[in-house]
C-alpha cells in the first residue's frame, strides 16, 4: 500500500530519511556538503550558475543599464532564504501532522551602503543590515502551534541562519 | 413584508465573522473533500449563529451574514458555469505587471493566496439554484426581520472576472462579459425580489479604487481587477452597467455598496478619499441608497454630500467594523446630526461601514465585538427615533 502523503510529503519515508542523517556517518556525510554552485559570466551583467543538473540565469535590473532578464543575485538571495525557510516549515508542519493549506513568504531588505558596492565609499556595509521575511500561513492548527513552526523553521533553516550569522567567505585566485 | 416606517432603521452591510469550524469546513469543501450540500448543512448552524446575533443587536433589515461564501464575490464561482477560482497567486503568472502587481500586494498587506477571484474563461452561464436564492430561502425561514442580500455588483464582477490571456477566448473584451454579467444580475434580481427579498445591495467597492487607488491597468481592490481604463471612462461604465442590470425593476430596494477596503486591519493599507469624486456617478446610478462607509476617519468630510441634499437615501456607516473598541451611541447619535444637515431623518439607515467578514479567512473582528457594536448602533438609533419622532 502506498505511503500517505501529507503536503506532499511521504513522512514516513521523509523520517527515515532523516534518521539516517543521525545514524549513518556517510549521509551525514553526503548532506552535510561540500554544496556547490559554479557561476560562469554571460556577458555584461548576466551569469549563470550550475548547481548540479540544473542552472539558474541571474542578471541585473535596467536601472543599472543591465539586461534585467532575470533577477538579480540579491533577489534571489532573498528567494533563497524565503524558499529554505518555506521548506522548514512544511517538514515541522508536517511532522505534526498539521496540514497546511497555502502559505507564502514576502521577503525585503534595504542594503546599508550600496555606495561601497558602487565604489563610492571606502567603508561600510554594501549588503543588507536585516532582512525581513513575513510568513502567511492558512493552516489546521492554532496560531500558537504554528508561531512554533515558523520558530523552528526560522531557527533550523540552513540558509537563513547562514545568512544571520557571520560566515567566512574563503576565497582564493588563479590568472589564466 | 412592508418595508419598515421607523426612523434610522439600523442594517448590515452584509459579512458577518466566520467560527472556526465553518472555515475548516469551507476549506474541505475547496478541496473536494465535503460536498456542497455538506457544507451548507454545516453552515446552517453558522447562520442561525448569525441570524441571533443580529436579531438579539436589534438590527432591523439583516442579512445571513455571508457565511457560505468563501468571500463577497468569488462565492459566484460555485454558482456559474464557465468561472474558475483562481487564487491571485495564480494570477500573478499572467500580470502584464508582476512586479507591479506584487508591489501593491505587498503596500496592501496581502497575501497572494488569501485573495481568490472567479476568472471567467468561458462562456457564463447560471446553474440552476441561482446565485443567493438559497441564502435568501434559509433566512426567510429563521427570522421575521426584514431581509438584505448583498450581491456582487455588474462593474465589480466584471472587472474582476475578465483577465487576458484567460477569459478573452469566450469574451474578446470585458464589454462582452459584461452583457452576460448583466444578464446573470438581472434574473438573480428579479428571483429573489419574486420570493420576497426586501433589501438588494450591489457591492462596488472597486469603484473607491478607481478614484482613490494606483493607476496601474492591473491592480488590487478587495479584487484582482483587471483592465482598467481611464477613470472617468471607467465610473461611466459602472453606471451604465448597473442602469442596465436594475433598468425597470420596481418593489425592491436597491443599495449600492462602496467602501474603502475591508482586507485588513491595518487603516494605513486601506485607501483614502471622501466621496465627492464618486457622487455625480453615484447620483445618476437608478438606486435607492448608497450604502458607505463614514464612521473612518479616511471617509473624509460629509460636506461632500450638500449638492446632493435627499437625493438618494443614506447607509450611513456609523462604526469602524475593524477596530476593537465599540463606539458610544452619544459619538454616533452626534455624527448622525452632522448627516441631517443634508438629509432628512427617514432618508437614513444606520450601519457599520462594511463587513464583519468580506474574506471567510481574514475575518476583521470576533463575534463578540461584532455584536456589541450593532448594539450600540441599535440603542444610538433608538436615542434618535426619541428626539426626532
């Protein structure tokens, strides 16, 4: 008999999955990383990165005399922290077994001193101070159940906290 | 039943706060999960619940609290072939304007998914049952209070159902839409007026986007509304609409509802403006009353109204149905004495500005609350009928 699902998830396969995480050294192993993305320059201010089989255009907006033809890497740094967020709460939703109905995540931040990017200023910080992130949720559990779903999902979102903590950036160089 | 000769009659403007249980139940039904006729028994209870409250309030002409509906509008969806809900996340995928479209979403406070509209795309047509006989049937059967049933109004439903790229296969334009949104109006009109309906109220509440809101041709107003034109082109059209929709039709009331937004609790989402810029429309518009909201203090001056002095009867909006605190009948009976330097006594009905609950799911007040303000309003009503009989 196959597996019910709840939000479109097999939790039970889906728990499994997660205990071997804890269980078994080499899944730990493999979902702890290395995670990559390559990023080839198109041209201008157009890129397109490879993450495995797939690939993902990034791009400029016209305000920038760029091509806008797909949105930008700080756009989608918001997407990729409202999207990891969004996963953790449908598995912490999911495991108690909460249904969920419709939710969505409406991002936004300002960047502190975009000069610095424009090479205008020799200090301060080009990125965003704080991100907000507003959770709508229609959901079958009271809001104080689902409060500490978004507080797990929040708390437990690799994307998020990466981005919420400081995180070296380890770079290095070759000239061809 | 003989309309009602008492002074300052207190109504509704329609939505009443949904139980939790009602929104679950809604939601099985969405799903395909209940049928309707499950639902509806479910929610026999939830308007009965509404029925009560209302008649324990003292409101005169009261409603079945919409509770059947998923939202004011979209509830035509189950009513009408041809029509699909679609979530305005769904929607979003054919904006000519995403980014605008969810600039506005995001000003508004609202959420993509919360907000469903019936798209038509494909020729329209009734199911039998009609749009609200069976709200109508069920309140006859539980009160002896007079009777209001709020409809979608013909600009309203037609601005809100025509999208490109969805609904232009069965109707090139809107303008074609909108002959069989007319058509639908007419008969659901003419069906409840022949069981006995006192009261019909034609919602328009997009009409306060028009003046008030972004000029952007896809916008949000209580509605994903689509296409719009120049406003002057636009008011123009909703008055030729509702002429047609109510062109001859006599032994009914007829109010034409237009507030300023009712998704949020939030006031500084909502628009602003009074209505001067929509009463030479509205005027012109073949109903008895204009149902409005005036209690926010974003409704604007009254002074608007002293051209048109008892020209059409006044739903006067007497209580915010967002806020929690419930008004002093005093407060009120003093801002219905402003209102009678420009209409007299009988031309005037006492209501809150709009709904308890225009969206099942983003009700804005309890039950409670609900309650207590329809009874100030009742006992403001009663301190007048004293000084005024």
């Amino acid at each position: 008999m196959a597996e019910k699902e709840l939000n479109g998830i097999r939790m039970q396969k889906f728990q499994g999955i997660l205990d071997s995480m804890r269980d078994d050294p080499k899944v730990l192993q493999a979902v702890t990383g290395p995670w990559k993305s390559r990023v080839v320059w198109q041209g201008g201010l157009k890129a397109k990165a490879y993450m495995r089989k797939h690939a993902v255009e990034l791009d400029e907006p016209e305000g920038l005399d760029a091509t806008d033809s797909a949105a930008s890497a700080h756009e989608q740094l918001l997407s990729a922290v409202g999207s990891c967020m969004t996963v953790g709460f449908v598995i912490n939703a999911t495991k108690r077994g909460i249904k969920i109905h419709d939710m969505e995540i409406a991002l936004e931040g300002n960047f502190e001193n975009i000069l610095k990017w424009a090479g205008h200023s020799p200090t301060g910080h080009p990125g965003y101070p704080s991100i907000k992130a507003k959770l709508f949720v229609k959901a079958d559990a009271d809001e104080a159940t689902l409060r500490e779903v978004w507080k797990a999902a929040v708390e437990g979102s690799p994307v998020a906290q990466t981005v919420a903590r400081p995180t070296q950036i380890v770079t290095e160089f070759e000239v061809l | 039943m003989a309309p009602t000769t008492k002074l300052f009659p207190v109504s509704v403007v329609g939505s009443w706060t949904r139980p939790v249980w009602l929104v679950h139940a809604l939601r099985r039904r969405q799903a395909g999960e209940i049928s309707s006729e499950e639902f509806n028994r479910i929610a026999d209870d939830a308007v009965l619940a509404a029925i009560k409250y209302q008649e324990d309030a003292g409101v005169d002409i009261i409603t079945d609290g919409e509770v059947r509906r998923d939202n004011f509008y979209s509830f035509v969806v189950e009513k009408l072939s041809g029509m699909k809900l679609m979530k305005v996340s769904e929607l979003l995928d054919y904006m000519k304007d995403r980014a605008g479209f969810e600039e506005i979403l995001r000003a508004l406070d609202v959420p993509a998914f919360a907000i469903k509209s019936p798209i038509a795309v494909e020729k329209i047509h009734e199911r039998e049952g009609g749009l609200t006989l069976d709200e109508l049937d069920f309140l006859k059967a539980h009160t002896t209070r007079q009777t209001k049933i709020p409809i979608p109004g013909p600009y309203l439903l037609t601005r809100s159902s025509w999208f490109e790229g969805l609904s232009d296969k069965a109707y090139p334009t809107r303008e074609e839409l909108a002959k069989d949104v007319v058509r639908i109006l007419r008969k659901e009109i003419l069906a409840l007026k022949a069981r006995g309906v006192d009261f019909i109220q034609l919602d328009e509440p997009s009409l306060s986007q028009v003046v008030y809101g972004d000029e952007a041709e896809q916008t949000f107003m209580c509605a994903a509304l689509g296409s719009r034109k120049d406003p002057a082109d636009e008011l123009e059209f909703a008055v030729r609409l509702m002429n047609e929709t109510v062109d001859g039709i006599s032994g009914v009331k007829f109010g034409v509802h237009i507030c300023r937004g009712n998704w949020s609790r939030k006031e500084d989402v909502l628009l602003t403006g009074n209505y001067g810029p929509l009463l030479p429309y509205l005027m012109r518009m073949n109903i008895d009353q204009l149902v409005l909201e005036m209690a926010t203090p974003r409704a604007g001056e009254i002074e608007v109204f002293k051209e048109y002095r008892n020209e059409k009867e006044l739903g006067l909006g007497v209580s915010n149905p967002r806020t929690d605190d419930v008004e002093d009948p005093r407060a009120i009976v003093q801002s219905v004495k402003q209102v009678l330097k420009y209409f007299d006594p009988d031309k005037i009905t006492l209501n809150p500005d709009c709904g308890f609950g225009t969206f099942a799911e983003r009700c804005v007040n309890t039950p409670e609350i609900a309650y207590r303000k329809l009874k100030v309003i009742g006992e403001a009503a009663e301190l007048l009928r004293k000084e005024f009989a």
